[in-house]
C-alpha cells in the first residue's frame, strides 16, 4: 500500500463532510474515488493533501502524514493534479512548469514528448489557453518531477470528447511508473484506467475492491454511482 | 504654464511617495491576504533611524541603515505577530492596528512627540528652473527614487524564482503550496521588501516634508490604502499608475479648488474605481 487512509474526518463551515472514511490505495496501477456530487471526493485528496484540517489516520508509505504541511508532503513525492486545473493565469506556460520544478534535472523530455503542444505555446499566459491545453500544463506540472503518488481531482471534467480520450492516453502512461488516486466521475475512462475503485456516499466509505467487479455489476454501479454499468462503455 | 509644470512634478514627487509605501502594501495584502495597518511604523523606523545616525555616519550609509532597519522590522512583524494568524484574519487586522499606535506610541517616547527636521542633500534644496516654474530639486530626487524602485520591483518579479513565486501566490496561493513550496518564506520576502520601500518612503517624505514625526506614516499610509485598492492588489505596475493619479489629482485639485478639496477628489476616483471595476485597475494579478 502506498497510502492508507482510516476514519478520516473533516468539519467544514459546520458541515461534517468526511464522517469516518477509509481505504487503502494500491501501489501499483490506478485506483479510482468514485460517488455522486457533493459525497466528500475532493475533500478525501485535500485531506490527504493536509489542506484542510481532518482526524483520523493517513500513513503515506507507512509514515502519518495527517497534519504535515502541503509543500512537505509534495517535496516527499505525493503530487496533486487539482479540479479546474487552477493554474496560474498571469503565469505563461513556460512559468507555469518552471514554478513546479523541485529537482536540478526536472523532465521537460517526458512533458514535450506527452505534451508537443507546450513547448510551442510557452511564451503564451496559460489564461489564454482552452480548458483542455490548462489541464496540460496542469498534468505537466507535476511530470517534472519524480513522484511517488498522483492525486488527479476529475482530469476530463469539462472537456471535450477528444481531450477526454488524450487526457485518458496520459494517465495510463503515468500509471505505468506512478500509482494513482483518481477522482473521475467519466466512468468510460474509469473503466479503462482503474484496477481497484472506492465509493463514498454521505463522506463515508461505502465500497472498495477491484474496479471490474464494481463496473461489472449493473446493480452496484446503479445503487452506488447513480448510473447504469454500462455507462461509457464504447 | 509654469504653474502647471510645478504642479505637475510636485504632484509626481508625491506620487513617487505614495508608491514606495503602496507597492509594499499591495504584494504584503496580494500574497499574504494581510491588511497591514502597521506599514506606516516602517516608514517612520525607517525615518527615525536614518536621523538618528546621520550626524555621525553620513547620508548614505544613514539611509542604508534605515531602509535595513525598516526590511528587518517587516521581517520580523511578519515572523512574530503575522504568522501564527494567517488563518485568523480578524486577530491579524487587531494586531496591525494595535502595532500601529503602539509604533506611534513607542517613537513618541524614544524621540518625542515634536516633529524633527530632517537633513537633505545640498543640492535637493536648490530650485531647477523648467519651462518658467521654479521646480524644488527634492522633487526630481522622489520620482528617481521611485522609478529606479518601480523598474527594480519589476525586473525582480519577473526574472528571479521568488518573484516568480510571488506573482503565482497572488494569483492563488495554495497551489503555489500544491506545487512543493513553502509559500510563508514569499511572505517574510514581501513584508521585508514592503518594510524596505516604506522605510525609504520614510526617508524621501523626510527630505520632501524637511521634517519627520511619529504620526507621519500613518497620515501618508491611508493614501497609500488608496493607491493600492485603485491600483489593484498585488500589482506593482497598478500602484504606479493609481500613485501618479492620485498624487496629480491631489495637487490640482488643491490648487484649483478649495483648500482640502484635493483630499475629498481622491476618494471620489477610489468610489468610481470601485464601482466601475472593483478589482482596481490592473486586478489581482502581480505585474511582472
């Protein structure tokens, strides 16, 4: 396990909305945080991420974590691919990856080689770009640098078909070399991705085990996701 | 003719004022989130310190040692009294405002309450005759000061890693904390650089004024709120127009109206800034 997770707990604006989440995450593969609108997803990586304050328990690669501060957590390995991108409009591209480099050597040949589109677009302020060449530069970013664990919030949230299918392409390469935690609510790209799945309901666990056998059984997938199995399914 | 040039640099040497202290005030609130009421004791250190050695040390080094006395005071607010309350805004703006009269109170009781002149260059008093008006040469000494500072802050932002990651921080200083950085070393950064350009606000409003007093940096520190929320927060190049704005409306107001009613025109253009785009001119976006 790369990171287990126990009875994990956040109050927000006096709303209880992680209530005793708990799962592991595999260190191989992708493992995808599934449920509806508003069951505490974000809130699980923010937790994790030390963003917002949470009891419980996180061991990340057997240490506790829960407490430590975000820049440390991301210094020893654990990145984070936010919702909406959230990169800095101001910034241009070549800025935008030039802040998030942490070692002497970061790999530009893995971005340009993924990402061709960046390095012609590097004088441009990242503001500028569609919605699909933000989530570039913000899947970039954390590419630069060796990682032990992605944290990826919704990659394909709001983009268009084709970008879904590229963004999709990226991640399964990553996921050769880095294990990682996606929260996804495309269950076509869950279905090609993920090997093991967790379902929140109400900010508590409600499901883990092997993303097939979650996506295989029509009558799961309705109670828990909300959807048919065969729900982007191509 | 004459009347209007005088005006003219009178009113930039006040902008050039205003921006020293305002520049400072825009990164500290941009990055950091801090409303500091207490940018105007740096000022005043930085003032009282360079008069209190300048018989004995010379101008210059005087004036090094009061724009680093200024940095450090920055510094040092930022480290004891701002950082445990980051997450506690209401406390923070009480500290500020606390520090603030206890700033006052602490210069009125070291070099009383009496205002002191302060020394200038020879030559800052000489007069330069442009275009018919009689020009004070202090003037010319203010706006210097403040576009070396303005080209300066500028190139610091966008060519340097921590101007790099100030610009980011203002944007959205989480994700800069996402990316692996400890953004509270950018925050002690901005405040001693807002202490530095304030303490030589200090400094320059001494020999523009030819007189310093302990409640000097907070009467030139609500002007300065005022070139900063014009401006907009956390942009540089922002408080430089919004300073020249204000400094000239303020002078010809002032000269053309009624006495005062320069002060009143200045917070007319914050109200319409305000209502016609309230993020100021430039937005939160630090200028590089």
């Amino acid at each position: 396990m790369i990171l287990r997770i126990e009875d994990l707990s956040v109050r927000l604006g006096g709303s209880h909305i992680l209530q005793g989440v708990s799962f592991d995450v595999a260190a191989t593969g992708v493992t995808a945080l599934l449920g509806r609108n508003g069951v505490g997803k974000t809130t699980t990586l923010r937790a994790v991420l030390g963003e917002v304050p949470a009891t419980g328990s996180v061991e990340y690669d057997g240490t506790p974590v829960l407490g430590r501060a975000t820049h440390k957590l991301v210094r020893d390995g654990l990145a984070y691919v936010p919702e909406d991108r959230c990169v800095f409009a101001g910034l241009t591209v070549a800025e935008n990856l030039r802040l998030a480099e942490r070692v002497p050597d970061p790999d530009y040949d893995l971005v340009h080689e993924l990402f061709p589109e960046l390095k012609q677009r590097a004088a441009q302020r990242a503001g500028t770009l569609s919605g699909g060449q933000q989530q570039m530069v913000s899947i970039a970013r954390v590419l630069l640098n060796p990682n032990r664990l992605l944290l990826v919030d919704e990659p394909t949230k709001g983009l268009a078909p084709a970008v879904v299918t590229n963004v999709a392409v990226v991640l399964e390469r990553v996921a050769e070399c880095v294990p990682v935690l996606l929260v996804e609510q495309n269950l076509a790209v869950v279905r090609r991705l993920a090997t093991d799945a967790v379902v929140l309901e109400a900010g508590r666990t409600v499901w883990q085990g092997r993303a097939a056998d979650l996506l295989g059984d029509a009558g799961a997938t309705r109670s828990l996701l909300g959807v048919g199995s065969t729900a982007g399914r191509h | 003719m004459s009347t209007v040039v005088l005006l003219t640099l009178t009113g930039l040497g006040l902008a050039a004022l205003y921006f020293l202290i305002a520049s400072g005030l825009s990164l500290v609130f941009g990055l950091a989130g801090v409303l500091n009421f207490a940018h105007g004791l740096f000022l005043s250190i930085g003032a009282y310190v360079t008069w209190s050695v300048v018989g004995s040390w010379g101008l210059l080094p005087a004036i090094l040692l009061g724009v680093a006395a200024a940095a450090a005071t920055g510094a040092l607010v930022e480290l004891v009294l701002i950082r445990p309350l980051y997450t506690r805004h209401t406390e923070q703006v009480l500290v500020t405002v606390g520090l603030s009269l206890a700033g006052v109170a602490l210069l009125q009781s070291v070099w009383g309450a009496d205002a002191r002149v302060f020394p200038r260059p020879a030559w800052a008093s000489e007069v330069i005759g442009i275009a018919g008006a009689q020009v004070p040469a202090d003037r010319f000494l203010l706006i210097g000061a403040a576009v070396v500072v303005l080209l300066g802050l500028l190139a610091f932002l966008r060519y340097t890693r921590y101007g790099l990651i100030i610009r980011a921080g203002v944007e959205n200083r989480a994700m800069v904390s996402a990316l692996g950085i400890d953004v509270r070393n950018a925050f002690t950064l901005v405040f001693a650089i807002g202490g530095a350009l304030a303490g030589l606000a200090g400094i320059l409003g001494g020999m523009y004024f030819s007189a310093i007093s302990p409640g000097q940096g907070a009467s030139l520190l609500i002007f300065a709120f005022i070139v900063v929320v014009i401006g907009g927060l956390g942009s540089v190049a922002g408080a430089a127009g919004a300073a020249v704005a204000v400094g000239l409306l303020q002078q010809f107001v002032n000269y053309y109206g009624t006495a005062g009613a320069g002060d009143v025109s200045v917070v007319v253009l914050l109200a319409a800034v305000l209502l016609l785009r309230p993020t100021g001119l430039a937005g939160k976006v630090a200028t590089a």
